[in-house]
C-alpha cells in the first residue's frame, strides 16, 4: 500500500510536533522549523506510520530518501516505507537516521556513518565561559571585537528580518566569488531562511543580531531541539569584522543558558574543510552520527562484493558509496550465469574540460581477465558519455603499466589533476596520485 504522505506546511505543525514531542534524540533534522523551513527545496512531505512521523524528500541526487522519527516500532515502519518504495518504484533509502536502530538492517542493506553529516553538539556552558588553553584564540577573538567596534547585541526581531537578509545576500555573494562563479536567483539556503523569518513567531524561534554603529552583522536563528538541546538553523556574519564570529556564538550561548538549555546543537560540516575546521574549533562534546541506509538489488549486493575482493576496501568504505553517491544507471556490469563478474561506474563531473565522466571501480574477477571484459565496458562508457553530452571522460591508472592498455581507448596521459579532498574519495587514497588520463569528446 501507499502511504499517503502530505505536504509540510505551517497548518501541520500541531500534529507533527505531538509525534515530536517525546524525541531525545538530538539531530538537527529532527524538529519542526527545519523540517518546515526546507519544505519547498527538498519537496518535504510527511505522514503519521504506526505513530511514527516519517518525512519523505527529495535527495540532491534526484531520488527520494525517508526520515522516520519516534519511539514506536521502528522496524514495522521500516517494512511500510519499503512497501511504499517498492510501489512507487523507487530506490529505497533512509536519511538521517538514528544509530540506535543499526542493528535492524543485514547484509541486504548498505549503512553509512557518513563523518560529514554528524552533527556537531557543544556544551552551552563552555560557550559561555570559554575557559582554559583550548579556547584562548576565541577569547583572543571576543577581546578584539570589543577594542575595536562599538556593538550591540539584541535577540532577533521582525524589525531585523530585512538588514539580516541583506547580510545573508552578502555572505553568499563572497561565498560565490570565493568559488569562481555567478550567483543567480534565490538559492535553497536563502528560501529557508525567508520562510523561517515569514512564520518566526509561529515557529517559536529563537534569534540574535549583532551589530556595529546600528549595522548588522552577524544574526543567529534557531529552535528548541530536544528538553535540554537547541538547534542553531542559521548563523550568518560579515568577516570584515574581526573576532565577529566567535562573538556572536559566546553571546548566543550566554542567551541559551538564560532558557535552560546544557547543549546546542550546531549541524553538521557537511565535509567542506573550512566548515570543519570551524566547528571543530569550538570543541563540541560529541559528534551525533546519523545514518544513511540503502535497500540492495542482487546486483549491487554482488558489486558490493566484486568490489571488496579485488580493491580490498572495507564493507564501510563501499557502503558509503552505495549509499550517498551510487546511482543505478551509472553502474555498468557484465554478468554471466545470474553473476556479476565486471563492472565500471561514471561519477558525473565538472572539470575544466566541461561535463565530464570519470571511470571508477573497474574491475573483473580474477578468474574473467583477459577475456577484454573491461574493454567492453570502457566502450560502452564511451558511447553513454558521448550520448550524456560530456566533454570528456577521464580516468586514473593505477599504475604506469596500465597507461598503453587506456591509450588504445583514446586516453592521453595529461596528468590532469582531480581534487577529491571533499566529499567521497573517488580517487587513489593519495591526493598525489589522483593524476587523471583525459580522453576528449568534443
């Protein structure tokens, strides 16, 4: 049966908050603002499953993930949604799920403890006293900012909603010309930061702004998360302003602890270094793990294992790929007798050259080598890659001696260069290494 999941909207919240209302567990996904908030980039829909909330949203990879959240019977409602994937015809995953229920899942399903999405928790006592050697540079920071600027600071207001958008509008042009590129439109961020300022006090939200001679520059918002946890949703600042950030994060915290609240929660990382470093800075507590889950065709259960025997990576190593970046029709296998006994995966690229395909985890069983199964699946690669439009196609050997074997495909040893220090390591496990022969389409 499908179930009938309906549109997040503000008219929801009395019903989803009521199967919120016992959660302990703090992972920032798990509360109404932000379920809410992100409603209309992620097509955010809900539904009541043996008195368990689930959310369903859309995945940036274009599939469907389910979030259920509650004390009920986790694996009777686990069964539901793989009912309802099956019937809608989509690939069955789970998205921020609790580490507590690991253990319902079997060698049918791939599980991810992706680092990058842990969420950060912190002490909301040490952020206000910052106390010993480890948080001397922050205070170094706060003792600047207040030599230097003449501030105030206030909890946030419809009054500010306007200047603070401004400054968000400013964080992410500098963000975009860090990046070499145009920002257009109205991007995701900026959406659930508006539709959060539309509905603050319906929400219940909890902010702060910071400013100099009357100008913001930096703001806060968040919600309550759990009996003793908050969640900063948003935290914006003009890094103009020396110390600007650390400043706002005591003063919040100094606010939190005013209404009770030990830990904030302050999302994850998402595996962009400089976030990292960031937050890592501030010396959280713990890292929440959330998980990622994937259902297993027999297919990918054999390339899972393909995988394993020839590159000798761990079950959680290709788990993590199965789960956050894998695709079906980028996966591309010969099978013989029920058996899958070669394969090739296209990660989907930009580079310099434009659209690009990289081949990734080539491999064939021993006892299938040189039977010019590999060469069967470059071609095929080739012709997909042609037929997506990509400008090239790409691939790194594994060793000097392999470079003539991709040279009869076209490839040149270009050396180009690929940056996999974020996100999935698709490369050789040394960045020194992930030297890519090119082979160009257009």
């Amino acid at each position: 049966m499908i179930i009938p999941f309906r549109k997040v909207e503000l008219s929801s919240r009395e019903a989803i908050d009521a199967l919120l209302k016992d959660n302990d567990t703090p992972i920032c996904d798990y509360c109404f603002a932000n379920i809410f908030a992100w409603q209309p980039v992620y097509y955010i829909e809900w539904a009541n499953v043996c008195g368990v909330l689930v959310v369903r949203f859309r995945l940036d990879d274009g599939g469907w993930g389910y979030m259920p959240v509650g004390k009920g019977d986790i694996s009777v409602v686990v069964e539901a949604l793989k009912q309802d994937a099956a019937e809608r015809n989509i690939r069955f995953r789970l998205v921020s799920f609790d580490s507590r229920y690991a253990g319902l899942f079997g060698p049918d399903y791939a599980v991810c403890d992706n680092l990058d999405y842990r969420d950060y928790i912190y002490s909301v006592e040490e952020l206000c006293e910052l106390r010993g050697r480890k948080f001397q540079p922050k205070r170094n920071h706060i003792n600047r900012f207040e030599s230097n600027y003449n501030y105030t600071f206030n909890l946030l207001g419809p009054s500010d909603f306007d200047d603070c958008v401004a400054l968000e509008s400013l964080w992410q042009a500098r963000k975009c010309a860090t990046m070499g590129v145009t920002c257009s439109g109205e991007g995701g961020e900026q959406c659930a930061i508006r539709r959060i300022f539309a509905n603050y006090e319906s929400l219940d939200m909890l902010g702060g702004v910071l400013r100099v001679e009357g100008k913001v520059v930096a703001f806060v918002v968040g919600s309550r998360l759990t009996s003793d946890t908050f969640c900063v949703h948003f935290e914006k600042a003009d890094i103009d302003y020396e110390g600007v950030f650390p400043m706002i994060n005591r003063l919040f915290a100094l606010e939190l602890a005013k209404k009770g609240y030990s830990y904030v929660n302050r999302e994850e990382d998402m595996g962009l270094d400089g976030l990292r470093r960031a937050k890592q800075s501030y010396h959280p507590v713990r890292l929440e793990p959330k998980l990622g889950i994937a259902l297993l065709a027999e297919r990918e259960k054999q390339c899972r294992m393909l995988w394993h025997d020839v590159f000798g990576d761990d079950v959680e190593f290709i788990d993590s790929f199965l789960v956050e970046y894998y695709r079906p029709e980028n996966m591309l296998v010969i099978e013989r007798d029920g058996r899958v006994i070669s394969m090739l995966y296209i990660v989907e690229m930009q580079t310099d050259y434009g659209p690009t395909g990289y081949l990734y985890a080539i491999a064939t069983c021993p006892e299938w080598r040189k039977h010019g199964l590999a060469s069967e699946l470059i071609n095929r690669a080739l012709k997909i890659s042609r037929e997506r439009g990509f400008a090239a196609v790409m691939l790194i050997p594994s060793g000097d001696d392999v470079k003539r074997f991709y040279q009869n495909f076209g490839f040149e040893d270009v050396g180009y260069k690929l940056d996999f220090s974020e996100g999935f390591d698709f490369g050789t496990g040394d960045s020194a290494l992930d030297l890519a022969m090119v082979k160009v389409l257009k």
